[in-house]
C-alpha cells in the first residue's frame, strides 16, 4: 500500500510524497514520454536486499537511449538513490518506481526542449496477481489486442506508452472475468501478458517466445532462465504458436510484481491438471528461497543495504 507520508526522490532531492507533483504541461502527461522500471525489494534475514538492481537500472538507461532521452545522472548515482530512498522511508520489504520523464518546456511534439526529470518512489506491495494466485494459478485469455508491430513503438524498452497496448488488453481481460491476459505479436505468435513474460512447459521441455515476438526482456524472465540452467530441463527461446499455451502441460508468468505465478486456465482451456503444475512448482520455490535468503543466492541477483 502507499504510505503518503513517505518521501519521494525526485531530481536529487527528497520531497515529500503529497509534493511530488509535476506541470500538466509536462510533455509526459501528453506524449507518453516516459521510460520507468519496477523493482522489488525483498526482506532477506531481516534485511532489505534488492533484486537485479544493476540490471534494472541499466535497462532505464536502455530505455531511455532508444528515445534519445538524456538522463543527468549515473547508473552509478540512480543506483545509490534507490538505496537512499529505500533506507529514508525505512522499508524492509517494498516495489521500487524509478521513472525518467520529459518534464516541463515545451508542448511540441520534438521532446528536445523539455528537460529530463528523474523521480524514485517506494512502497509496501503484496502479491499482483493475489495472494492465492501464487498457490492456485490465475485464469487468463488471449487478448483481441496485439502487442506493438515490430519498429512502431519498441518492445524493448519499457516506455510509459507501450503501456497504452497494455491497458487495452488488460481492461478488455477483466471485462471478461480473467485475471489476466495473454498478447500475441501481430504475426499470431505468443508474447506475453499485459506485466508479464510468459513460460510453458510440454513434454519436459520449457519454452519461453524469443525477443522477436514484441516483447519485454523481463528481468525475471532473465533469472529463471538462469535458474533453469541448473535443471536438467531443456529450455528453449523461440516462437511459439498460440495453440502451444492450450497443449502446455504447465504455464507461468514471471515479473517483478508478478514474480512466478501459475496459469491454470487460458480461454476456458484447462491447462495440465487445472493446479500449479510440478516444474513450476520447483522453479517458484528455488527462486523464492533466493530472494528470502533460505538458499545461498548463487546467481548474485541480490544487493544488500546496509
Ligand atoms: N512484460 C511487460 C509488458 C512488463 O510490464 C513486465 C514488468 N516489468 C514484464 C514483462 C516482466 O519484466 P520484469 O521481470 O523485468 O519485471
């Protein structure tokens, strides 16, 4: 939950949360310009330790290098203020929302004459796709709505706008009483959810869709890649036709908020047995174990504060 008496870095500066405002003549609030990430903070032995923090905030510099948007500060700096805005408002355990943004200029479509503002907030949040999702698997369908045509609005990088696609697949999800919806590229093959990669497993083998499919390079997605080096399960990156999330034997979606969550239904399909199926199962609790510092974290996916 937000705790609107915390503080918000914002261009170098603490503010506090009710004053952490922007023009509404921002270019952002017209033109979507934005790149953000969204990074999780686990307690880990009674300490914050941050997931991937390098990897996130590289992948904001990689968002922003797609636009041309020059943000005044170091990976280094932007990496020091996420420790400092987590240590101020004394959380353990929370999301992290970096986000760069044409702020207050000019109104013109060309961003140039807009500066780059850079803002930092935290917050407590639970489980996105809820508490029992991660257990039970959530219901999803495949969405009338495709991601991005290749070179129209890149996939890559993790802009404010691609999330215009996004709410239209997930409004359209919710209409239909899922929980959840999967896109397709616009050639048919799978992409992924409206937050979230995708993974499924048939015959032993597990699958994810390769970048071509209009995708984000999730982080999570990333991870258990490298966790799944460690299995003796073959994993393959490819494209993926829509009728192999019917015939999976196991699906799950990884993310930030979502973190691993099973798939039990996609368009009234069940999928495996209708339960959290046993590979996913296995990879859910390795990583968890990680990240809660059960298991010694072997992959350096942690940075530890204090
Ligand atoms: N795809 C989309 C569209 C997303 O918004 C997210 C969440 N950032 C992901 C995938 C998963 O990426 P990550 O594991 O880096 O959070």
């Amino acid at each position: 939950a937000w705790d609107e008496t915390g503080k918000i870095w914002m261009d170098g500066k603490f503010v506090e949360w009710k004053d952490a405002n922007t023009h509404v003549l921002s270019h952002v609030i017209h033109y979507g310009s934005s790149v953000f990430e969204g990074i999780r903070c686990y307690e880990n032995n009674g300490k914050p330790a941050i997931f991937k923090l390098k990897q996130h905030v590289k992948r904001l510099f990689e968002s922003a290098k797609i636009y041309k948007m020059e943000i005044p500060y170091s990976q280094k700096d932007i990496e020091e203020a996420i420790k400092e805005t987590i240590s101020i408002n004394k959380l353990k355990e929370c999301y992290i929302r970096p986000v760069s943004y044409r702020g207050y200029g000019s109104l013109g479509v060309n961003p140039t004459s807009s500066p780059v503002n850079t803002a930092i907030s935290v917050w407590g949040w639970g489980s996105y796709l809820g508490e029992e999702a991660l257990e039970k698997g959530v219901d999803v369908g495949v969405s009338s709505w495709r991601r991005m045509a290749p070179n129209t609005l890149p996939s890559m990088s993790k802009s404010g706008a691609n999330y215009m696609n996004a709410q239209l697949a997930k409004l359209e999800a919710i209409e239909n009483n899922y929980d959840e919806c999967i896109m397709l590229d616009t050639e048919g093959f799978i992409g992924e959810g409206s937050g979230e990669n995708i993974f499924l497993i048939k015959d032993d083998v597990i699958y994810t869709p390769s970048l071509s499919s209009a995708i984000l390079k999730g982080i999570t997605r990333d991870s258990i890649m490298e966790l799944i080096t460690t299995f003796d399960y073959e994993l393959r990156e490819e494209k993926l036709p829509r009728e192999m999330l019917y015939l999976a034997d196991e699906l799950f979606f990884t993310g930030t908020a979502a973190e691993v969550s099973p798939i039990r239904s996609v368009d009234g399909i069940q999928i495996g047995n209708g339960k959290r199926g046993h590979i996913t199962e296995e990879i859910q609790s390795k990583f968890f174990s990680i990240v809660e510092g059960k298991t010694e974290d072997t992959f350096n996916w942690l940075t530890y504060l204090e």
